[in-house]
C-alpha cells in the first residue's frame, strides 16, 4: 500500500499506522486517515484527471488505495444538476442552485456506495473475508451489491423496522440479514462487540476510517463540476455527521494542492425533526449533543447518537453555517417539490435536504445570488413507502374514446374536452 497515509487521533494526534481500528487507545477519541500532501502533488496533477473515468477512483491519490490501483467496479460519477426551477420555486437566482445527485450512483443508488468502495480497498488489504455493517438501508445495500461484485461474504445488521424496499435491495444480492430489535444505536452497539469477537470487517466500525474517506468523493466531483471552484454554500443531510466534514475536508485538500481558489464555504446541516441530535446541538449553540430516540420517516438519518455529531456541529458553526430539521410532513412535500421541478425522485433523506434549504432560504441564511449545492444521497425508490398515500391509485377506465372524454370531463371540465377537439 501507499504511505502517503496513516491513521491518527482526531485529538491527541497520535499515529496508528495503518490498522482496522477506529479509535486511539490513549484518549479513546476517534481515528482519521491523514495524508501526506507533498507525496501527492508529486504524483498527480490537476489535469492529469481529464484522461481518467469519471468515476470516483479518479481521485485515487487522495482515497486509501494502494499503488496503481485498479478500480473492482465504477463508483460515484454523479452528475451535479443545475436546478433552475426549483431555485425558483425557493427564492434563489436560477443559475445558482445544484443538486449532487447520488441517487443514481452506482451499484445500489445512494453515496454510500462511495465508502463501501474504499472500506473494502482496505478489508481486502487486511485479509477479512467477511465483511458487514451496522446500518439503516442504504449502507447495508452497498455492501451487500459491492460483496457480491468482488467475492466477500457479507452479513449485515438492520434495526427490524427498516423499510421493505431496502431489505429487499440487500436480500437480492446474497447477503445475511441479521434483524434486529431495536433502533440503530443498538444495532451499531452489537456490531462493535461482533468486530471485537470475530474476524470480520464491519466497514463503519473496525474499518471505519478508511470506509469515511470514500466520501470525500462527492467534495471532489462537486469542486471540479463546477470548473474546479468551491460553492458558496453546501446543504448536506446529517445521522451519523460523516459526510458533512468529508466533504469539508475534500475542500481542504483542493485548496492545499493549489487545485482550486481558497474561499470562505459555509456549511448547512439537515436533519429530520424527529431525530436531530446535531441540529439542535447547533440551534442550543451547545458544545455536545443530547442523544435522542429517534421517531421519523426518514430511517436513514434515523441516528440518535451520532458518531460524528460534535464534529458536525463544530464545523456548521465555524463555516458560519446553520442547522436545522423538518418534520415528517414537510419531508414529503420537500420530495415531491424536487420530483415536480427537477425530474429527481429522492428518499427522505433528501427530503430534509430539500425541506432544509427552504427554512435556510426563508430565514435569510443562504442569498439568493450565492453558489448554492444540495446534497441528494438516495433514490426514492427505496421508500416509497414515506409518500404512497400522496398518490393513491386512480379508478381504471373503459378503453374507448367516450370514457376518455368523461375521464377528461371530471378532471378539467367540458370546456377543456371541446377545446381537445
């Protein structure tokens, strides 16, 4: 493997090598991978990436992957959607909004695809043969999909109210559904004792540092998306609080390679009412998070004891951003908005993203003439479920012309059948 990276302490910065392990020993803080930046401006330069897939492996000198890497399959690469009309429909100029759509990423539709793809780099490298997850859907689809495509075995663990449409999404693929009775901090409390008693990898607990990484890919693609610049503002959906300083720190890491311009990025974190430790850390200006019991539609944000939480909070603060949450209701309207302007059918998850930006928007938070980018992480198809009732089932028919026009009168009235004629 490379050693352009080791793993240190968050806190103390002590390094640990490279290892499966999460948190240092000494302060019992979490562990991240830090990176040898002069290693890399020797190894890649900005325009070497145009010959390169779009995919996130174009970016392999700054991912935890050894040298000369070949990609096991094409990860990330999603397209970032300028979103005029539903700019419009918020408030803001309609060159000015984007949406990162990772619902159409690949294998199973939603970023986590990205950190499934380095925390199996590095199960490989460590010899685990069997690999799983603590996870509320998406996750656990990821890994499931990736196993199959590059030959581990997989087991993953789920809370037992987990969407039927996500279990399905794992089941398919061959891997181990452990259900569990409880919400996902208990999930993810068994997996910690699972990784120390057996040897398997659980991509966000032993592996978890290297996991993390892969989501830097989304900063990555976003900056070079929009002519390697840095938006003015990044709305992000927050559980566990990983992806928001991912992509923070794929700013960074731009920026001290002299890839793109350095510029003041604020950061907005979303959250669902119905469990938002970190948001309300934010609006409590409180240093820590309380932990909570979650109770909402969106499972994938459904952590109420983020790993991440402290350090999410600390950043939307210090980027002079925000935080905020929605409720249920509003999570499904924020849906149906992006399906109605932008042809993009999102899971809940980016229902709060959406339903989010437009508290922020009202509140004065983000400008309308400022480089807005939401973050879109899952596809709707996967909780249908959360807006079914919005679309029930219209009556069938006759297939003749007369029930056509009758259907056409009770909807629109018979001055819009005459004038169809």
């Amino acid at each position: 493997m490379s050693d352009c990276y080791e793993l240190r302490c968050k806190e103390c910065n002590k390094p640990w090598g490279n290892t499966p392990r999460s948190f240092c020993e000494d302060c019992f803080s979490p562990l991240e991978l830090s990176f040898d930046y002069d290693a890399i401006k020797k190894k890649v330069r900005r325009e070497d990436l145009a010959s390169r897939t779009f995919n996130m492996w174009r970016y392999s000198e700054f991912l935890p992957v050894p040298e000369k890497f070949q990609a096991p399959s094409a990860v990330g690469g999603t397209p970032l959607v300028a979103a005029p009309k539903l700019a419009a429909r918020l408030g803001l100029n309609p060159g000015n909004l984007y949406l990162k759509n990772d619902a159409v990423c690949f294998p199973s539709l939603s970023f986590k695809d990205r950190v499934v793809g380095t925390a199996l780099v590095a199960a490989r490298r460590f010899g685990f043969e069997t690999v799983g997850c603590s996870s509320t859907g998406n996750l656990a689809n990821a890994v499931a999909a990736q196993s199959a495509q590059q030959g581990f075995d997989a087991c993953v663990f789920i809370p037992a109210d987990l969407e039927a449409a996500k279990v399905l999404n794992t089941a398919v693929y061959g891997a181990r559904i452990v259900r569990i009775n409880g919400n996902y901090d208990h999930v993810n409390r068994l997996c910690a004792q699972i990784a120390e008693r057996f040897k398997w990898g659980l991509v966000n607990v032993n592996l978890r540092p290297y996991y993390a990484e892969g989501s830097k890919t989304q900063g990555f693609e976003i900056a070079e998306q929009l002519g390697w610049r840095l938006p003015d503002n990044v709305v992000v959906p927050m559980a566990g609080g990983s992806l928001i300083g991912k992509i923070a720190k794929a700013f960074r890491e731009l920026v001290t390679l002299g890839w793109v311009e350095a510029k003041p990025v604020k950061f907005f974190g979303a959250q669902a009412t119905g469990c938002s430790p970190i948001s309300t850390a934010v609006k409590n200006n409180a240093q820590r998070f309380d932990p909570q019991k979650p109770n909402t539609i969106a499972r994938s944000l459904a952590i109420g004891n983020p790993a991440d939480g402290n350090y999410a909070a600390k950043l939307v603060r210090e980027s002079g951003g925000w935080a905020d949450d929605v409720s249920d209701a509003e999570i499904v309207e924020a849906i149906k908005l992006a399906a109605e302007t932008q042809g993009i059918f999102t899971e809940t998850a980016g229902g709060v993203t959406v339903g989010v930006a437009k508290r922020l928007i009202e509140a004065g938070r983000i400008a309308p003439e400022e480089t807005t980018v939401l973050s879109i992480t899952g596809n709707g198809l996967k909780t249908t479920d959360a807006i079914a009732s919005e679309f029930p089932l219209t009556e069938a028919i006759a297939p003749r012309l007369e029930a056509f026009e009758a259907y056409l009168d009770s909807q629109l009235g018979a001055h819009a059948v005459a004038a169809g004629k």
